[in-house]
C-alpha cells in the first residue's frame, strides 16, 4: 500500500514513518521504508545482514535524518527538527541499547546505568536511586559498585538495559541487543527486556536478524537490501521480468509477466499493521 502524500499519523501511533530514503555516503540504506509502532508494542525490524536494520532505528530515533520522508513521534514531526532538539528528544525519551554493551570502563557500574540522566541534569542522588532501582530489578545490583571488567559480557548488557530504563524513556532502540551473547543469555536478555518494557508500558523497536529474539515481539516487519522485503521482492522480480523482456526481444526466451508499478512505486508500501 502507498501512503497517500496527505496522510496525517494515526493517533495511536506513538512512532510513524512514512517513505523514509536514506543512503551512506551514496550506497543506499534505507528506499521507501514505513513503519508505526503503538504504544506499549514491541516491534521487530528483521533480515539479514546489510538490510537496513539499524539505518531504520537510527532514523526513526532522530540519530540520522533520512533525505525523504518523515519521521514523527507523539504527532510531533522528527525529521524537521534541528539537532539541538533531536539530541533532547533522544537524551529525554528514548532508549538506546547496542549489540556490544559499550560501558565507561572506569566508571562504576552503577555511575554508567545513571549516566544519561547525569548528561540530563538530574542530581547525582536521583540518578543514582533511579539506576540502582533498575540495576535491582534486572538482578545485578550487587555489581553497582564494580567496574564493568569485573561482569561477563551478557551482565554488562544487562547494564546497557538498566541504563536504557533509568531515564523512564517512552521507546526502547534496542539494536542488535543479544547478537553477542550465547543462546540461554539470549534468551534471558530478552526476557528481561519485554518484561520489564511491558511492565512499564515502554515501546521497543528491536533490529534482530535472530529468529527466537524476534519470537518475542508483538508484530514484526522484514527488510532486504534497504526495501520493505515484499518491495525488495517485487524488484527482484521486475529485474527478472526485464531480462525475460529482453531476451524475447532477442528472440531467446519467454513472454514475462510484468508489474505496471515501477520498482520504487512497490518499494514505498506501508508496513504499518
Ligand atoms: N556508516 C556507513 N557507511 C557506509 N555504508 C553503510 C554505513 N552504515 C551502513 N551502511 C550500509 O547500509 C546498508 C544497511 O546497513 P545497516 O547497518 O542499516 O543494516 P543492518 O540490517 O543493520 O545490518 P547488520 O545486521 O550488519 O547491522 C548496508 O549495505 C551497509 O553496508
């Protein structure tokens, strides 16, 4: 479906894209990618390496301003703020969870759970009740005043979660969130991820390319090569449907079966459910 150019968000969305183009340094990221997600929704970006995962979710957080297309959060738009203000809306309420822990090795744990609510301005005790709270609820508070070097890997994502939390974020980025860790703390992770964001009523935009991480989402929407996978699909097949053209053209092959859409006009379908 092509959003008609007029469409305002849908209320209930807390996050709406529409249309979203985004190239890297020329090589293309993201061609005509849609997606809403509603409060309280987890919601999976799947496919495989390359797709145009994390391009999405660092659009659809503000990080990166796609060329085309919008971006809107509560009914706000994204894609025309100034990057003063996008920080803010980042920094106030959004979460951001890497596929490496990526903790401040000489802080203590604790300090690197509360440190976005520092950057915040909030004052050193509230930040550090908020993020014990979560170091507690997440069943590591008795690493809060170890240094990083002192957990495994799969608790310094733990960490990396508590720190996404402390700052009572509306949606939760969550990239990649158990690509480096073993299948069982896998498993864990994303238990202790969905729980706590269906507890607090939290959206979560996971990017995973892993099928049981993916299992535990609400809904889900699929990219290849940067497109809608159905997009991605139809272009492949109009790719093959051209060459079949060309090669009855040639007299060496069969009539095709071709799309009166162009390639771009299937790439910018909507993936909102
Ligand atoms: N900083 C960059 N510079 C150049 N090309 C980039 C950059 N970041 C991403 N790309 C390219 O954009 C496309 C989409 O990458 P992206 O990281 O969004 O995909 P992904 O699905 O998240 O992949 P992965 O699972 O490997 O992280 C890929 O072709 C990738 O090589």
């Amino acid at each position: 479906m092509v959003a008609p150019p007029d469409t305002a968000p849908p209320d209930n969305d807390v996050l709406w894209a529409r249309s979203l183009h985004y190239s890297h340094s020329g090589s293309p990221g993201l061609i005509g990618v849609s997606a809403g997600v509603r409060q309280g929704e987890i919601l999976a970006v799947t496919g495989p390496r390359g797709s145009g995962k994390t391009t999405l979710l660092r659009c659809l957080s503000g990080q990166l301003v796609p060329e085309q297309g919008e971006v809107w959060f509560n009914g706000v738009p994204v894609h025309t703020m100034g990057a003063l203000v996008r920080e803010r809306l980042r920094r106030d309420r959004f979460g951001w969870i890497d596929p490496e822990p990526r903790l401040l090795p000489e802080l203590k744990v604790w300090e690197n759970a509360a440190l976005p609510l520092l950057i915040g301005g909030a004052s050193h005790r509230a930040a550090k009740t908020a993020a014990c709270a979560w170091l507690d609820r997440l069943d590591i508070g008795g690493f809060a005043r170890k240094r990083p070097s002192a957990l495994t890997r799969a608790e310094c994502q733990r960490v990396a979660l508590a720190r996404a939390l402390a700052g009572e974020p509306a949606v939760i980025f969550a990239d990649e969130p158990t690509a480096s860790l073993h299948r069982a703390e896998r498993a864990l992770l994303m238990r202790t991820l969905t729980t706590a964001a269906r507890s607090h009523g939290i959206t979560v935009l996971l990017a995973t390319h892993d099928e049981e991480s993916a299992a535990a989402a609400d809904r889900r929407i699929a990219l290849l090569d940067g497109r809608p996978v159905e997009a991605a699909e139809a272009v492949e097949a109009a790719g093959t449907a051209e060459a079949a053209e060309a090669a009855e053209a040639a007299g060496e092959g069969s009539a095709p079966t071709g799309s009166t859409e162009t390639p771009e006009d299937q790439a910018a379908c909507s993936l909102s459910a």
